[in-house]
C-alpha cells in the first residue's frame, strides 16, 4: 500500500464523539443477567454477519477471485485482505479445529440458550436465492438488525471504495468495550460456564481486531484516499452513518432487553 498523507487525525477526531457514546452506552449495564445478554445475541450477531460482507467485497475489489487469475494492483492491500478473511473465514475454534467468526459466535449462542431462529431463517432465505431485501423483511429477523443491515448495504451498493475501507475499519468489534469482557465473564462464572463459547470467540476477533487488523485496516483507508481531500471527506461520513447505525442498533437492542424483562415480570406475576 502507498504511503500518503496521514489524514487519520482528522477523522478520528470527528469519530471520537460517536465512539464515546457508543463505549458508553447504558446497553451494558442493561446486560445484567444471561437472558438479557441472549436477547443481545440474537440481534447482534446480524451485524457479525455483515461485517463479512464488507469483508468480501474488499477481497473482490483489492484481490484477483476470477479466472484467469491477474496479479493484484496493490500487492499489499491484496496481503492484508487476504490475512483478514483467512482468520474471519478459518480461525482457530478453541477444539482443535477451525471455524468462521461467525461460526463461533453461531456456536457461543447454541452453548448459552439463545434463540438462533432468526439468523438461521434469514440465511436459509438467502440460500434459497431469495434477496437480500426479502430476507430482510421477513418476521423472523429483529427490526434493530434489519435497519443495520440496510445501512450497512447501503454503502455497499455505492460501490465507493473509501467509504466501504472506512465503514469496515471504523464500524469494527472494537466498539465492544473492555467492560462488556468483565459482564461476560461474570455471567459466564453465575451460569457455569454456559459462556465459554463466547469468551473464546471475544478473544479471538475482538483481539485480532484490535491489536493486528485494527491498524492494517487505517493504513487501507490512507492508501485508498491518498491526499484526495475529497475521498477523505466521503470516508468520514461513512465512518459517521457506520458508527450512528451502530448506536441505533444498541439502542433497539436496549427497547428488545426492557420489552423481555417486562414480560417475565408480567409471567412471573401470574
């Protein structure tokens, strides 16, 4: 990848604000039991799966997957693409094999007792070959996820480059904050290890995400917008949806938390 000038600063400056109020959202301290973490899940791992579509249209926009094969134009954008969906496609799955992230995190659900109705539908729908709007629409899927996934689409379909390397590099997993480990870990102790599954895969990606993929995904975006002030400027603002999408995703995820812990209330009362 070029090397260019650094417009970072600039844009994790105008992002600091809405990571703030994601880091610290009251979603986390809504998390206080496993039923409210499990109706977290269900929601949440939409935008696990998403991730991995932004994931692959880098791969198919910096990396040759057609026949006959040509070499990449930028060698080591292709490498770090490449590095990122070997680990997010085939990690290590904590049994000696391997497993997708988002397997993982599918895995961690099962182990723990939330419901997979919804994503497992949705992907089934997919399978099918009905489209991505459809899926989308059908009941099954959580109306905080559904307008995630929209959005996240949105800028896919723009097919702008520096906007998707932004909402890929500024809309990661690191926006799980140290805080939601320790509630993890906590609940994992008060249901026996029913969490252990989740533990691992919050090693795994978040981890990665931060220590490894985390800076090789900024020096993407500085590649891709060089000095062009203007392709900055399209990054920055698909930095901002990303992360205000994200918000409107914990908030729903709260409204889906508060709606469960009235209706237990209400059964226990009967």
């Amino acid at each position: 990848m070029k090397t260019e000038l650094n417009f970072t600063p600039r844009i994790e400056e105008r992002l600091s604000p809405f990571r703030e109020a994601l880091l610290t959202h009251h979603i986390y301290s809504e998390i206080d039991r496993l039923e409210a973490l499990r109706t977290f899940m269900e929601c949440h791992v939409f935008a696990v799966w998403d991730f991995m579509s932004l994931l692959k249209v880098l791969q198919q926009r910096l990396c040759c997957v057609d026949i006959p094969w040509l070499p990449p134009a930028d060698p080591q954008a292709c490498r770090f693409i490449n590095e990122i969906v070997l680990a997010e496609e085939s990690d290590d799955d904590g049994r000696g094999g391997f497993a997708s992230h988002f397997e993982l995190y599918h895995r961690s659900m099962k182990q723990c007792g939330a419901n997979t109705t919804g994503i497992d539908g949705f992907l089934s729908d997919l399978r099918r070959g009905v489209s991505l709007r459809a899926a989308l629409a059908s009941p099954v899927v959580p109306e905080a996820a559904r307008r995630f996934v929209k959005q996240t689409f949105e800028i896919i379909e723009t097919g702008d480059l520096c906007a998707i390397a932004s909402a890929f590099t500024y809309g990661r997993e690191d926006l799980l904050p140290d805080v939601f480990q320790r509630i993890v870990d906590e609940l994992n102790a008060e249901a026996g290890g029913q969490l252990e599954e989740f533990r691992h895969y919050l090693l795994r990606h978040i981890g990665l995400d931060g220590d490894e993929h985390g800076p090789m995904a900024t020096r993407l975006v500085q590649s891709l917008c060089g000095s062009n002030d203007a392709l900055w400027e399209r990054a920055e603002q698909a930095a901002v949806d990303c992360l205000l999408a994200r918000k409107e995703l914990w908030d729903g995820i709260c409204d889906a938390i508060s709606k469960d812990g009235i209706t237990e209330a209400q059964k226990n009362c009967e």
